[in-house]
C-alpha cells in the first residue's frame, strides 16, 4: 500500500467522529496514514465501528473510563498537556510527514498543534492543518477550555480548514495564512452512519437529552438551571449520561431532582446508536458543540442550554435557540413540545463529501 505522507493526530472521540470520514477516504484510495492517538479517550471499539485502523502511535496509556480529566484543570492534566506536546514532536521527527492534521479544540488539538509547529520544529519540512478552525464564541471561559484551545491551534497552524463563510471571515480577520473554507467534516461522518442505519426507526416520540460541557459542570448554580429547564418537558426524555455529569450532579445533590418518571436515564451510547437517537428524535436539549451541528443535518429543533454558543451559524436556521435563562428555556420547549415548523435553508457546513476535498486538495 502506497503511503500518503499524512499524519493524523487524535485525542478524544469527539475528534475521531469527525476525522474518521477523513481516514475512510485515504483508506478507499489504498494510501496509508499514521494514526497518532494522544490517549486522552480510549477510541480502540470506535476505530472498530468506523472501520479505521487502530493507532499506530499511542502516546499515553488510555482511560478505563470515558476520560483523563473529568472537567478538572489541574497539575496533572497541565503536565500531560506539556509532555505531550514533546511526545507529538518526537514522534513527528521520527516519522516525517507532508502533512499533520488534527482537529477542533480539545487539549489534544492544541498539543498537536504546537508539537507540530516551527516553535517546536524551526527545520520542519512538513504543514500543520487544522480542521474545524476559526469557530468563536467570543468568550475565552465559554467554552472553557475548548475556546483556548482552537485559539492556540489556529495561532500555531500552517493551514487552516474553515466550516463556514462565518468562520472564515474570523480567520482572515487576524492571519495571513493559507485559510480554506471547505465544510464540516461532521455533514460526511453523520450522513455515512445514518445511511449505515437508516431504516431502524424509533416508534415513539422522545426528547433527546445531551450535557456534559465543562463549565456547567463545574457550577452547582448552572447544572440547577439546566435540571429545571429540562424537567419542564412534556414528551418522554431520553438522557444517554457521561460518567463526569452524572458524578456532578450526584455531587450538588441534583441526580434525585431529575423528573424520572419523564426521563429515562441511560448509559452513553455508541456513535451509530447516537445518530439513530438524534435522527429520530422530536427535538434536542443540549450544551455541546457538534450537537448544534447534526441538528441542522437532521433538521431537528434544538434548544442550546449556554449563554454564548461558537457554532452562530444555526441561531438563523430557525432551529438552534440558545439560552441559559429558566423561563425562556421553558418557553422554548413548550414551543418545540407543539411543534416547529421548519424553514427550508441550505446548511452552512456544507454537503456531504468534506472529506474527499480535503483529502484531494492535501494530494496536490
């Protein structure tokens, strides 16, 4: 098998989900790729699901659990940031890629993309590429840290991937760089696994329910705000948990607050099982990134629980409302619980097929 020169640097399932189309699409063309995984989440079942090879490189053992660092900034975590940006260098040294693609705004990403960079390597011969760059919330404590951390990954890259007109124009406002507005790679990673399910189909009608951002979760007076808001729904919740959301909100005693009787619990669920939830659901409640994202694939009303959000794009769909406050929340859903009627809009992360651009436009 010919070898495309390309590294790919990932950290979390997060950052999989979205680089797996990526990998598919060298692997289709027979040209292999170094897959270097930080450790940060354990991804060997994921790489199995996807149909990806497992890592050639593991640079930190992988968590038992969902993650290293349950919403904690702490000496740990600081020192595995600084180690790994001299793990992703040496690795780099001793392989010698064309390219180095990593992705988004986890600790991950910003070791990447500095172990990657002329600061660290001033004789590189290679392009650091970030994908998903140029998102801003605007704020730099939400999302906290992610928010920092895509600042230091576009400071530090050679070439930037934008998802957006919108996102864009946020990176030629502050580089000279080479800037490629190219789509979301999430349009080719969520379209793949629904037409791998389509046809199993949920009979009734349910929320589906998604938080786990970290400066919720480190604030008992958000995570209370969030129970309220979400308990005032009428249809049946479905609420798939992660490990450090549930340990927070057992921790402020608000676990026994959730309205059960309305909302079924459940462990995390698989990418595949995701996406057949979220395809099939009546309307979202959450506070992450790419779920804002796959709502407008889906086109599924989505109730934003923050009060600043990176991914401005959906907030004119008509679909993403975004909120931290009680009762507007609660009006939201009474809404979304009658029904939205959807407007027809072009997606602005693109069409299906991200990822073979961006395969063919690092093939020049």
């Amino acid at each position: 098998m010919e070898h495309s020169k390309i590294a790919i640097v990932i950290g979390t399932k997060a950052e999989l989900i979205k680089c797996f189309p990526i990998m598919l699409e060298l692997q289709k063309r027979k040209l292999d790729y170094w897959f270097v995984h930080t450790g940060q989440h354990p991804l060997g079942k994921a790489c199995e699901e996807f149909g990806i090879k497992k890592p050639d490189f593991i640079l930190s053992p992988e968590p038992k659990i969902s993650t290293k660092f349950w919403s904690k900034i702490n000496k740990f975590s600081i020192f595995w940031f600084l180690s790994m940006i001299l793990k992703v260098k040496l690795i780099l040294k001793k392989i010698k890629p064309r390219y180095v693609i990593y992705h988004g705004d986890t600790m991950s990403t910003a070791t990447a993309s500095i172990g990657s960079s002329k600061l660290f390597n001033p004789n590189k011969n290679w392009k650091n590429v970030h994908l998903e760059s140029g998102l801003r919330s605007g704020s730099l404590w939400e999302p906290f840290p992610e928010e920092i951390s895509r600042r230091i990954s576009d400071k530090f890259s050679d070439i930037l991937l934008a998802v957006s007109n919108l996102t864009e124009d946020n990176l030629k406002r502050f580089y000279k760089k080479d800037i490629i507005k190219i789509g979301n790679t999430i349009v080719d990673s969520a379209n793949y696994i629904h037409r791998k399910i389509k046809g199993i189909e949920k009979k009734e009608s349910y929320v589906l329910i998604n938080i786990h951002r970290h400066e919720h979760l480190r604030k008992k007076e958000n995570l209370q705000k969030i129970v309220e808001i979400i308990n005032s729904i009428k249809t049946k919740g479905i609420w798939p948990l992660h490990e450090n959301t549930k340990y927070h909100l057992i921790k402020y005693n608000l676990f026994d607050k959730i309205n059960l009787n309305k909302i079924k619990i459940t462990p995390l669920k698989n990418y595949f099982e995701f996406i057949n939830l979220l395809a099939n659901c009546k309307y979202l409640i959450a506070d992450g990134g790419s779920i804002q994202e796959e709502s407008l694939i889906f086109k599924k009303p989505c109730l934003i629980l923050r009060n600043i959000t990176e991914r401005q794009e959906g907030l004119g769909t008509g679909l993403n409302f975004l909120t931290m406050n009680i009762e507007e929340g609660k009006q939201i859903i009474e809404k979304m619980e009658k029904g939205i009627k959807i407007k027809n809009f072009e997606n602005p992360y693109g069409k299906w097929g991200v990822s073979k651009k961006i395969v063919e436009r690092l093939l020049e």
